[in-house]
C-alpha cells in the first residue's frame, strides 16, 4: 500500500506497506517458491538505501504451496505497531513495534557517496511521529485510523479459467468490496 501523498518525498521516503508479496516459482527454487509469501515494509532516505532488509518476514507452507486454495492476509497498523500475518496471528509474517523513529532504526550514515558526489543525509520524518513515514493516509485507509487498530483483511486471488479464449483471468476477492 503506497500513501496518498508522498508528504516525506519520493519512494521509499514516504513509506510502502506490502501485506502480501509471493513468487510463482516452483517449491524447489532455492529463493523462496511457491510454498512461502512475505510482508514487508520498505522506507529509507534514498531510493538505493532501501531498509526493507530490516523490516520484513516470511511464513513458510511446509507441505503444499500457498497456489492450492485461498488464504487470508491481514495488517494490523497502529501508531504503536504494524503486524502482517496469514491465516492466523500464529502465522505472522511480520511484527515490528514502533518504540522508536524510524530514522534511528534505520541507523543510516550521515553522508553517503553517489558516484562522484557526496551526499549529506538528512531525517525526511523530522516532522512525523515515530511511526513515519508509515503514518500517512493510503489509498485504501485513512491515517490517523477511526479507530485503536485497523486489521486489513484481503483474500488471495484466484485465477479464472475462460474457456472460451482459453486462458486464466486474475481476480482480487475481498469481502465486502468491489471496484
């Protein structure tokens, strides 16, 4: 989920939420297949200073794949904390608790060099509470949330089969919406 308006800058400044994130890949591919799905958040100062490697997690399906039937993924977000998780709270993918900046978690140099040039780094959430950049309206959600926690639920695809053009068609399933 990516904010409105991009109020800290350009991407990842102002923050991407991703719930669901899988790969089509047979279970046998060393770097996660079908059989796994992971949550991220990405955020940085730059867009090649990405810490998403910092703030991501996977769940992995020890028998089968999660291609085989409907799954549910959800967010809990808070100013406190985000929680991604599939199926169950047991299965969660990712919990970050928000007790400090993300700036500070981020432990980012104070200058950076880009080729030639030298870059000063500075805090783009100055601004923001320490929940920023994830502390914005999205396309799907306002920010502050109506209420203490927000839980996002969003079942998996599925794939149509059209007979006649032979050939699959995607289709997002949630409950209660349609567009």
């Amino acid at each position: 989920m990516l904010p409105v308006d991009n109020a800290y800058g350009e991407w990842p400044r102002s923050g991407e939420i991703d719930i669901m994130e899988a790969r089509g890949n047979d279970e046998s591919y060393s770097k996660q297949g079908i059989n796994y799905v992971r949550g991220s958040l990405n955020w940085g100062p730059l867009s090649w200073l990405n810490a998403v490697y910092k703030t991501y997690g996977y769940w992995y399906m020890r028998r089968g794949s999660y291609a085989e039937t409907f799954h549910t993924y959800s967010l809990e977000w808070t100013e406190d904390f985000i929680r991604i998780y599939v199926d169950s709270r047991l299965h969660h993918l990712m919990e970050m608790k928000i007790k400090n900046s993300f700036w500070n978690y981020g432990d980012f140099p104070a200058v950076v060099q880009n080729g030639t040039d030298s870059i000063a780094l500075t805090n783009p959430w100055v601004n923001g509470t320490n929940a920023a950049p994830f502390d914005q309206s999205t396309f799907f959600f306002p920010f502050p949330l109506p209420s203490s926690t927000l839980m996002l639920i969003i079942e998996f695809y599925r794939v149509l089969f059209d007979s006649e053009y032979g050939c699959g068609r995607h289709e997002w399933v949630v409950p209660g919406w349609c567009w």
